[in-house]
C-alpha cells in the first residue's frame, strides 16, 4: 500500500478507528468498578457509568442523619475524654492532698514527740536540781529540826538549832504526837499539838507552804511555830517559856 493509500481513509475506516476508541474509553471506566462483568455486559456498564453521578446534597434527609450520627458520635467522644481528664485532675489532686495531709501528720506527731520529749527533758532535770539542792534528813528528833531549819532559810525565818531543840525538848519531850488536854487552850476546845505544842488557829495562821498541813507532822509543826515565834518574839531563840 502506498503513502497515499494511508493518508486516504475511507470513511468506513474513520468508524471503525472510533468504535476502538468508544470500546477502549469503556473497558477502562468498567475497570473502575468492582465486579467480574462479562464480555456482553460492557456496554450495558459503560452506558450507566455514563448516566450516574455522585452528588452530595446537605439537606437531603440521608446527609442530615450521617451529620447527625458523627455530631454524636464526636460529642460522646468528647465528653469521654472530658470525664477521663477531669477524673485524672481529680485523682493527681487527691493524691497530693492525701500526700500533704499525711506529711502534715507525720510532722505534727514528729513536732509533739519532740515536746513530749523535751518536757521530760526538763522535768527530770528539775528532779535532778531539785534532788542536787535537797539533802537528805534523818526521820528523827535531829533530822526534824535540820530539815525544819532548811525550809525556815528559804522563807527567811530566824532560829538556831540549840533554840529550836531547847523549846521542843520543854515543850514535848521531842514526841512529835504529844497533846496538852488540860491547859486553857484544851479547855477551849483547841489543845496544843506536836513537838512545839502549836494549837490550830495558830498552825493555820503561819503554815509555811511547802510543809504537810497537820499539826503533828513533825517538820510542818516546827516551821510553824518558829515562823510564829519571829513574828511575836523576833525568833524561837528568844523563848523560854510557855509561849
């Protein structure tokens, strides 16, 4: 066939050249859709891929019940996670809490041991001055008057030992339960007690603190009455006699 042959198609040829054309256009858009089509249906699928179109219509009843349905959806999926973050916030804040409130404890419990501690610190210290300061004194007539004498030195009151043992041994013989039941004072109602023969409203009135409140408690009787001696005679040293 010569080039002139070539460039001179018949129109029957120009047809066929088409319908190859038409064919391969529709075997390609039939492969787009999923499918074991058969040969004899490749016109029919290439005619209604040519008819349908997607359209989307946002206020056709299908697109307002997916916007629906994924507003939902997203707001359950939101408020979710709310909850889940609130109710972390909400844990981490009662774990620092619960965290605070028991170093609070352990430093309130350690700050009151440490009181409780020092306290006892300080009390037997004072046990040990106040044992440190104190002598011992022998529970009898000599121990009486020594310990007597101790406690009038605190509370500045004069009297010697001779003085003090002088009037007690006149008075009761150093009997520290002696009591006068036929002087005036008995008769009154009010007899003298104790080594210092010392009636009630006078122990009462120069009872020196410190010293047991009962007349015939030996020490108490003699601080008593050497504290009413100086105050009426200057000092125990002073009397001779029934005072």
């Amino acid at each position: 066939m010569s080039a002139n042959s070539h460039s001179r198609l018949k129109k029957t040829h120009k047809v066929s050249i088409a319908g190859v054309a038409a064919l391969s256009a529709a075997a390609i858009g039939f492969s787009l859709v999923p499918g074991n089509a058969s040969a004899e249906t490749e016109p029919q699928a290439l005619t209604n891929t040519q008819q349908v179109a997607w359209s989307y219509d946002a206020n056709s009843p299908q697109a307002k019940a997916l916007h629906a349905s994924l507003t939902e959806q997203q707001s359950a999926i939101g408020l979710k996670a709310k909850q889940e973050a609130e109710a972390k916030i909400k844990a981490a804040a009662q774990a620092k809490a619960d965290a605070q409130a028991k170093a609070a404890a352990k430093a309130k419990a350690a700050a009151k041991a440490k009181a409780d501690a020092k306290k006892r610190a300080e009390a037997k210290a004072a046990a040990s001055r106040a044992a440190a300061r104190t002598p011992v004194f022998a529970n009898n007539l000599d121990g009486w008057i020594r310990e007597a004498l101790f406690i009038m030195d605190k509370h500045n009151i004069p009297g010697t030992y001779e003085g003090i043992h002088r009037n007690i041994m006149r008075e009761s013989s150093g009997n520290p339960r002696a009591i006068n039941n036929w002087d005036i004072n008995a008769i009154n109602g009010v007899p003298s007690k104790g080594l210092l023969q010392v009636i009630y409203p006078t122990f009462k009135t120069y009872h020196v603190p410190g010293t047991k409140f009962d007349q015939y408690d030996p020490v108490a009787n003699i601080v008593a009455a050497c504290n009413y001696a100086a105050d009426r005679y200057g000092s125990m040293d002073n009397v001779n006699s029934a005072y």
